[in-house]
C-alpha cells in the first residue's frame, strides 16, 4: 500500500485500518485532493496484493470528510486562507490559518474590546501562534456563502 501512494508525490496517508471481519480503510490526502482516479488505483494496487481465496476481506480506500480532524501537516499546509476550530489543553481558538513556519501555526482573528481610551468597543485583529505539537484537535470550519 505505501509503495501505491509513493506513486504520486502529491498524496499521504491520513489513517489505515484493518478490522477482525476483513474490512480494510484506506483514507489517503492530498497538496492538492484526490481524483477518484488516485482511489481506484491504490485500491487495485491493494487487491492486487491480496489473494481472496485465503481471506475474505472488503476494502475502501477514501479521502477525509470535512469533519475528520487535521492530523497531517501537509493538510494544515492545504488550508492555509481556510478558517480552523483549533483546542489545545489550555484554550480553544477559531480564526483564519494564516501561515505554517517551523512546525508552528499562525491564527488570524477579530475580535471586539473595549476602547483604551472612552466608552464602547472597537474591532482589533488577533494573532496566536500555536506549535503543531500543542494541537489536540484541529478542524476547518465549514462556511457556507
């Protein structure tokens, strides 16, 4: 399987699971998606490798469903624009990724404060740079226009 997405640069392996009854998944990522293309080839590449007359087996190879969390890297290169639901253990952050750099992230968000100086509130744009490995779960916020 892992020679079958070194076949193309552009994709990764998300996850890989094989149950007690034979089901296989296979959910693969990629810089720039996944043609439907790419899944029947690596599941083929995967069939090919398995004989059927000694186990019985099903087998889906898939990409990632837009509520699956972020575990890869390159999938948080991909969504850079895109905005994130991110929690780490001490907080919880939405707002746009705005740059990936040495295994850091870089949130971009408004939010509303009080004036420094009179009464009411004004707009101000925030910034929080979260290290990959503080991320317990990271997620793209699905907008709808």
């Amino acid at each position: 399987m892992s020679e079958a997405v070194a076949a193309n640069d552009e994709l990764f392996l998300i996850d890989f699971s094989i149950t007690n009854t034979g089901d296989i998944e296979v959910i693969i990522d990629g810089d720039k998606g996944v043609t439907l293309e790419e899944c029947i080839r690596i599941s083929r590449h995967i069939e090919h490798n398995l004989d059927r007359e000694t186990e019985d087996f099903s087998l889906k190879v898939t990409t990632p469903d837009i509520t699956m969390p972020l575990v890869h890297l390159r999938q948080y290169n991909k969504n850079v624009g895109r905005i994130l639901k991110i929690q780490t253990q001490e907080e919880k952050l939405e707002g746009t990724l705005d740059k990936i750099e040495n295994d850091k992230i870089t949130l971009r968000w408004k939010a509303r404060e009080p004036k420094p100086i009179g009464k009411g509130k004004h707009t101000v744009t925030k910034m929080a740079e979260i290290a990959i490995i503080d991320i317990i779960k990271a997620r793209v916020k699905i907008v709808y226009n």
